[in-house]
C-alpha cells in the first residue's frame, strides 16, 4: 500500500496521522534526492552529501564539529515522530518533531500544485521531489547555523517567556540577559509560540541579524520604525517573505503576461516559465542560488539567463544601476509596487526604498520586447 502512495500523500500521514509506516517509507525506499551527478538518494544520503559539500562547510565556518551536530539535527527534523501515552497523548520529544516540517511541505505544496498545472502524475512527483530536496537543504543550512551558534562560546541559550509558553533561542553573549526579552520583542515581530515550527522562525530571523553582523541598539529602536538592513533587492529575494507567496504571484503575472518577456523567455511557454521562476526563488531562499545551473537545465543560453535574472548588477555611487537590472528582478520590483500586502511586506523587510529605486531608475524603461 505505501509503496504507491504519493510523496504528498506519504507527507499527509505523517503529518495529520503519526503514521510511524509512512515515514519508514519515506526514508527506507524513496530515492527522490539527487545531487548534481550521483544516482538518486535517500533523504539521510542526501544530508550526508551537504555535510561533506563546499555549501556545507561554509554554512558552518569550517566548524567540523557544528558540522556534523547540523547533519544530525536535520536528520532529526524529518525523522522525529512522538510516540503516544495511553491515553493518547503525544510522548513529549526532546528534540523536533517531525511532523511540523512534514506540515510546511504539505502547505507549500499545495501552493505549487495551485500556481502550476502538471501533465501527469509522474511530473506531479518530480516537481514534490524538488520541494522536498529544497525543504531538506533549507533546513540544513538553518542546522548549521543552529550548530555553529551551539559550538560558539560567544552564543548561549535563553529561555524567551511568551504568553505563556517558553522559546529556547540562541543569542550572542553580548546581549545583557536582562535585554534580551526587549531585544527579541524589537527584532522579531509578529511572535505566536501556539504556531507549528515557530521557534525556528525567530531562530532564523535572529540569525540572519547576526549572519548580517547586525546589533540593533536598545535605546536607538523607535517602536514605529521598521528594522531594515540597507541592502539591494536581491538580497532581500533571499528572505523568507519571497518563499511565502511573493514568487508565486511574480511567477504567475509574468506567464500571464509572457508575451511582454523576451522571445527567448517567451519561448519557454506559461508553465516552464513558472516553473523556473519559482525554482529560482525557492534556489535564493536555500541560499544555493547558480544561475547557470538554472539557465542550462531550461535550456536557455548564459547570456539570455544573465538578461532575465543575472546576479549581479553594479550600483554606482549613487545608488543607481550601472548595468542594466535583469528582467525578473525588475518585474518582482513592479510586483511588489502593485499589490498592497507586497508592498507591507517588502516595507517590514526594508526593501521598499530599493523597489522604488529600481522603479526610478532609467534603465527601467528599456524595451521589454527587444530582440535576443
């Protein structure tokens, strides 16, 4: 029976129903992970690939110790699954629980299967296979980043009291323990330590502040202002904003609207142009953003993928584009200006003024039709 059970429907009886024979099969049997040329993998083998890649090692610092604890603890996430008192109450864990990253497969699944129309079955399940290798290297790098907090002596664990419930988060050593309340309260916003998964929220927001090597001051926070580091939009694409709903939208305006792209881009068609929009964005939230790697397997030339969503693009002094800014990045900065709820989130996250800026910009009105 298992073994011709979807992925998503595998996820499903995870997540909803504890079912211990699901998630064997998940691990036991399903080579659904690859990594650049090796023969398909099993969850744990994939893991091991990241713990002895480039990627990996740079995510820990070169930490071999943090090193291994983040292959474990991501091992962990997908395989810890409370057993169950008598009277039928989850068996409290030490460490994650499963379940809740089986759930956000499950949710942003479900928003995929929603933007994206598949064939067949079997395309169906190439494209949960891609979310879930995602979903697996995502949580990697937050284990590392967990670990190497761990294995740092300038990091220790503090006890966040929330409406009544506890968060254990790691904080720099710097912030005075009587601080550190207000400095999560001033950093972290919108906290529901009811929500699945929610202490992994704030410990990634926390690190990304540190990974920034950014320290706000207590007394300098005015409580109407938004925290938001100065950097270009495609840093910020990075956040967690992009992977939550921006990309579907950016690539979904963008297939409707296909006949505004370039001929080469055009030529993809609706589905493959979504498709790789949304690889792209989901690529820049792993951190694991190659852009020739994405323009070969759509088989689009270098020079046409650097034009659509290129890495780099110069800013001059003056904070305006030397090169011209690529299509995608451009569309997104359209996007966002667009839609109100975009618009709030791009301003929490500090990249409205750069919006406007490429909005401003006089490169922004190059022709979208131009010839490849």
């Amino acid at each position: 029976m298992y073994r011709r059970l979807s992925l998503l429907s595998l996820a499903e009886l995870i997540a909803h129903n504890s079912d211990k024979r699901a998630l064997q099969e998940l691990h036991n049997n399903r080579t659904v992970f690859s990594y650049r040329s090796s023969w398909p993998l099993r969850l744990a083998e994939f893991a091991d690939k990241l713990r002895q890649s480039r990627l990996g090692r740079k995510w820990c610092n070169d930490n071999a110790e943090a090193l291994e604890k983040a292959y474990d603890l991501t091992i962990s996430k997908f395989s810890n699954l409370p057993g169950r008192e008598q009277d039928g109450q989850d068996v409290k864990l030490d460490g994650p629980d499963c379940r809740y990253y089986f759930e956000a497969f499950i949710k942003h699944a479900v928003k995929m299967l929603d933007v994206e129309c598949c064939k067949n079955e079997a395309e169906r399940e190439t494209k949960m296979s891609g979310l879930l290798q995602n979903l697996v290297i995502r949580h990697f790098r937050l284990s590392c980043l967990e670990c190497r907090r761990v294995t740092d002596e300038l990091t220790r664990r503090y006890r966040w009291k929330v409406n009544g419930y506890i968060l254990t988060i790691l904080l720099p050593v710097h912030i005075p323990s009587s601080q550190c309340s207000k400095w999560l309260a001033a950093n972290v916003p919108d906290v529901d330590p009811s929500r699945p998964g929610e202490r992994d929220r704030v410990q990634a927001v926390v690190d990304r502040l540190i990974t920034r090597q950014k320290v706000i001051s207590l007394e300098s926070i005015n409580p109407s202002e938004k925290v938001a580091d100065p950097s270009y939009l495609q840093r910020e694409i990075e956040q967690e904003m992009t992977v939550k709903g921006l990309a579907y939208v950016v690539a979904d305006e963008k297939a409707h609207h296909i006949e505004s792209q370039r001929i080469a881009i055009r030529q993809l068609g609706k589905g493959t142009l979504r498709s790789m929009i949304c690889q792209i964005f989901e690529s820049l939230s792993q951190g694991t953003y190659e852009p020739m790697t994405i323009a070969d397997r759509f088989g689009l030339s270098r020079p046409t993928f650097t034009r659509f969503a290129g890495s780099r693009w110069l800013t001059g002094a003056d904070n305006r584009a030397i090169l011209p800014i690529p299509d995608l990045w451009l569309n997104t900065a359209q996007t966002l200006a667009g839609h109100p709820a975009f618009v709030r989130a791009a301003e929490t996250a500090g990249v409205l003024k750069h919006v406007q800026e490429i909005l401003q910009n006089k490169n922004a009105s190059r022709s979208r039709t131009e010839n490849e």
